[in-house]
C-alpha cells in the first residue's frame, strides 16, 4: 500500500505531492483540476509503464501513439507520448516523468531519449563472419558525443534497478525487462471508468466469483439499492444471433429477480444505481492485493445511498487489502465519505483536494490539502469547495 505519493512532470502535474495516503482515498477538485491525472499515473505506476498501457492511454485522449510517417516531417509536440510530459513536449534534458511513494528508490520513471543503430559483427557456428543490427542508447546529456548516426526517438521505464527501452515508431507487443530480475510484478489495478461497464464484462466478472461467498457479498451490495432484491442472473442474449451466425449469441444480459415477482426483470429497468453499485462491487474482486480506482465515484447513485455504499467500499478494502482512490464533484459524495472514514476506524480514510497554488514562488503548479482523519470531522463545504 502506498503511503504517500509523488508525481513529477506527467500532464499538468509538474510536481505533485501528497504527504499522506490512506486505505481509502477520496479526490476532490474543480474541472481539470487533475483529479483523473492521478488515477492515470497511478494505474501506470501499478502496470510498471506498460507501453502497450501508454498506447491505450495516449489513444483514449486522441493523442499520437505512433507516428505518421506521411505527415512527416512532425514537431517535438506531435511525437507519440509527448504529451504525457509538463507541457506537452518531451524535456530537453533528462529529466523525466516519476511517480511513486515520497523518498523511494522504487519509484517508476518515464524517460525521453535515443537509440542509435549499429552493426555487431560475430561469427556462425561454421566460421563465417555476419553482422547483426543492435541498438544502443543515448542519453539526452550525451547526443553531442555521438557520432552521425540518425538517433531514434525512444522511451526508457526504469523501476529500481529494472530498465525498459522501447523505440516510439513501432508497437511493442511483450516489453522486455533488463536488470537483476525479470519485469517487476505488477500491482493488481482495476479501473472504474466514469462511463458504464459493458454488460459482457460484468457477466465475465460474475463468472469468476460463481458459487463462492463472494457472490453472496455482490447480492447484499444490490440489496443496498433496493431492499426486494432476491437474485441476478447473466443470460445469453438470444436475440442477438442466429442460426447463421450463432457466434453473435455471446452476448449476454442480466435479470434480476424481485421480491412480489414472478418473472426476473432487465437490470436495466431498475435504474442507473443498480447498474453502479454492481459494477463497483464486482470488480473490486479483481484489485485484490492492489489498487482499486474510481473516476467519478457519485455517478448514477443517489445521494441517499452513498453512505452505505461507503461503508461497503471501506469493509471489502480492509478485507481483501485492497488501496481505493475515488474521485468526486459532489459535495453529498463528500459528506458521506466523511461520516463512513469517522464511523469505519480500522480503515483510514484520506481526503485530499486538488488545486493550483496561490504561492507566487509555486507559479500556480497543481498541489494537494491532505485532510486525514484528526482533521476530516473538522471539513465544511467552504474547505472541499469543487463547483
């Protein structure tokens, strides 16, 4: 689990610290405050720079991943991943993006710089000489010492005495670790997205927990939204194939079966908060050991449940040993996380709101208020304000 957090030259967040994490995080902040910055470093941080991960991130932003080679020549600012880096440029020196706990040597960074080509030459088995392409790298602070080989833009991911290299002009399909060991382990990590979870992954996440006790635990959750709550169930879609095409009946659908009922309802019929809370709830399963992160966390439940539905985040947490960081822009969502981190003392509960620093000497950089649980009983409307 993390104790604290350090984010340095990723987006917006040029130097970001927050002294102190808890088991359960909550992140509060206007618009573009930065608040889904944080879920997407700490979601790279878990995957140990994935390049196939900053792929999908730069992808999901409409941001170059991979050059385009007919509209070449490109400027610094339209080379794949540059704008992951503080001004949406990559740096001139060596300096790169970091994110990891405050005083660490296990701190992930992301750095710009080149590989160039040359030939080695070796020798076959029977005696003839052959050459063999290889790279080398060249660190920005030595690009004048290298001789007129054409340099090739690359990314290095070093986490500890682990490094990986990748050129930005092709895809990498299985990055390749060197150092003391293999990849460093990842950290499970599930993200809950702001947008609703198709349906076919949720029945692929129930299939998983199928005739354990933590079914039991994803039906009392549903019950939280409506008390007649009996049973679920994911059923293929027949509607969707046919006999010619059987392969589209994969798609699947959930019923619901209610107390007074004699045949099971959609899910979808019964509201935004059913679909929220069953998503939360079984993915969470999934992040055990790791990091669970949830952008937007008030999204489809009314304010009326988001206290239970706390409570709930705060006991699987403790239990499966899981760090949770939400983020929110509703004061109902930050009330009720309050009163849960009071009532829930086996699993601290941190509140941090995101803004820009009026320090003349901070130039507006993004910084962090740490409200922890000596001060959370303390916090009004006027100290979290995010509209």
């Amino acid at each position: 689990m993390l104790n604290s957090l350090k984010i340095k030259r990723f987006r917006a967040l040029e130097d970001f610290v927050v002294p102190k994490l808890g088991r359960v995080n909550l992140i509060v902040g206007k618009n573009n405050s930065g608040k889904s910055t944080v879920l997407e470093a700490l979601q790279i941080y878990a995957n140990n720079g994935d390049p196939r991960l900053l792929e999908t991130l730069a992808e999901s932003h409409g941001e170059p991943s991979r050059p385009d080679w007919e509209t070449m020549p490109q400027t610094i600012y339209d080379l794949p991943f540059a704008s992951f880096f503080t001004g949406r440029a990559f740096p001139e020196g060596d300096e790169g993006i970091e994110i990891g706990e405050v005083d660490s040597n296990q701190c992930l960074i992301i750095e710009h710089g080149y590989y160039v080509e040359w030939d080695e030459s070796l020798i076959d088995e029977a005696g003839e000489v052959f050459s063999r392409q290889r790279l080398k790298r060249i660190p920005k602070s030595e690009v004048e010492k290298a001789d007129e080989s054409p340099l090739i833009d690359a990314l290095f991911i070093k986490k500890g005495e682990r490094l990986l290299g990748f050129r930005i002009d092709e895809v990498i399909r299985q990055p390749r670790w060197r150092g003391v060991s293999n990849s460093p382990y990842d950290l499970p990590c599930v993200v809950i997205p702001t947008r609703f979870i198709s349906i076919n992954d949720l029945a692929n996440e129930w299939d998983k927990i199928t005739l354990t006790e933590k079914q039991e635990t994803v039906k009392e959750a549903l019950r939280l939204i409506d008390s007649k709550f009996v049973d679920i169930s994911f059923v293929r879609d027949e509607r969707e194939g046919s006999r010619r095409y059987p392969e589209r009946s994969l798609t699947r659908t959930a019923k619901v079966k209610l107390e007074g009922q004699p045949m099971p309802v959609p899910l979808g019929s019964m509201g935004d908060g059913m679909l929220r809370v069953l998503q939360i709830v079984l993915k969470v399963f999934s992040a055990q050991g790791g990091l669970l992160l949830i952008d937007e966390f008030e999204n489809g439940l009314h304010y009326s449940v988001q206290e239970r539905v706390w409570g709930l985040i705060f006991e699987l947490a403790e239990q499966l040993d899981i760090q949770v960081f939400a983020t929110t822009h509703s004061w109902d969502c930050i009330e009720s996380f309050i009163n849960t981190a009071i009532e829930y003392q086996n699993s601290e509960g941190v509140l941090f709101r995101m803004g820009r620093s009026a320090r003349i000497s901070d130039r507006g950089r993004v910084i962090a208020t740490v409200f922890d649980e000596e001060q959370i009983q303390n916090i009004t409307q006027t100290d979290v304000e995010v509209r």
